[in-house]
C-alpha cells in the first residue's frame, strides 16, 4: 500500500526571526565545600544561578558529545568522588522542565536522598569548592529573518551555534512549553507538523549545537523534497 502523501508546507505566516545572545559570566555569594552546603545553596540561590549551571552549561560545553549534562553533576563526580549521585544529576533532562524551579526541585531531591542514604557523604569535604556563577543575558537580533523555508535553511547555516542554543533550549523557559521556537514556527507557521515534531525529539545529550543544526536541516529539506 502506498504511504499518504505529505502534507505541503504553506507559506509561513510570519518570518522567523533568527536572535542570539550574550552571557557575561559573574560568580555569586554563595559556594559549597561539600554535598551539604551544596544542598543548602541551591535550595537558597537566585534561579539564574541554577539556569546557569544546568541549561546554560549544554551550551558551554555544545562540543562535547560525553560527559555529564550539569555542572551539579561534574562537580558530584570531580570534586566528591560520589559517581552514583553524579549519575543521577546528569539524568535530569532540561527538556522536561519549562520553569527553572521545577529542574532546582528535582536535583534538591536527588542530593537530599542521597545525602539521606549516606550520611557521612553529607559532610565529606570536596576536593574543590563549588562556586554558584550566573550570566547576565543580552539579547541580540542577527541579520536573518527569512520569510520562507528555504530561507530559513539558509539562515539556519549562517547563525552561530549561540543562536541555535538560545531557540532549541533556552525557548522552553521563555515559550514555558515543551518545545522549540523552530519546532513551534514549523508547525504554527508553516504547517510541517511532522518535521516539527522530529526536531523535537532531537536528543541534545548525544549531539553537540553543530549536530543539531545538521540535524534540523536534515529534517526540513526531507520534509520539503
């Protein structure tokens, strides 16, 4: 039996419009000697600590294919020599949070449990303080604001990968849903709801920016051909 035809895109309603941003680092009051102060920081911080330290570290580290997700994670491992409670921070998937409380609640729960279940691990020094950083966001228009598929593939291979980062990741928190600004332009705009939803289950922990780029362009100029 034949597969359905595909549904055509139609001309997008409105331009995408391609932004990127700058972060300058700063580093906060409040650090860790050990899992828990850790604990109480992070149940103290700003949220921009904890975004800084979670979403914000799959862009810093976009060229990295292994390794933990967060810096909670890294520093577990690195600095407390704790691999099983490193483990489960570095399973926390951003992508199932769209407000940076719920990815602070869910890592509290982690080390408190683990704490919990090994009390001495609680006040075991670290080999090095963790330092609580947060960025000061500036948002950036580029030149690209195509008002068709095809340009927006065309932009798509000219932002930089900042500008990937701030549309795949950083739109949950700003959109609060679960997905993208492409996954949302593409369907609400365009009307390609499937390559729409493949981008959307683009794995972010097995591909660096650059592949994921690859990746959507892959998926739209399959959807378009």
């Amino acid at each position: 039996m034949a597969s359905a035809p595909k549904a055509p895109a139609r001309k997008p309603d409105a331009p995408f419009y391609f932004n990127t941003s700058e972060h300058l680092l700063r580093i906060g009051r409040y650090k860790a000697n050990n899992l828990s102060e850790l604990l109480q920081a992070m149940q103290a911080c700003p949220e921009d600590c904890i975004f800084q330290h979670t979403f914000r570290t799959l862009q810093e580290h976009h060229f990295i294919r292994q390794g933990f997700s967060n810096d909670f994670a890294h520093w577990s491992l690195s600095s407390c020599n704790e691999p099983e409670l490193a483990e489960r921070l570095a399973g926390v998937d951003v992508r199932d949070f769209t407000a940076v409380e719920g990815i602070r609640h869910r890592m509290i729960e982690i080390i408190r449990d683990f704490v919990t279940a090994h009390p001495d691990s609680g006040s075991r020094p670290a080999h090095e303080p963790f330092y609580f950083c947060a960025s000061d966001i500036v948002l950036l228009p580029t030149p690209y604001a195509p008002d068709t598929v095809r340009g927006f593939l065309d932009g798509l291979q000219h932002v930089s990968v900042h500008s990937i980062h701030h549309h795949f990741i950083e739109a949950r928190l700003r959109l609060k849903r679960m997905s993208n600004d492409f996954s949302v332009w593409l369907e609400e705009d365009v009307g390609l709801n499937e390559a729409a939803n493949d981008i959307e289950r683009i794995d972010i922990y097995t591909n660096t920016m650059e592949g994921v780029r690859l990746k959507i362009g892959r998926i739209i100029s399959q959807a378009m051909s």
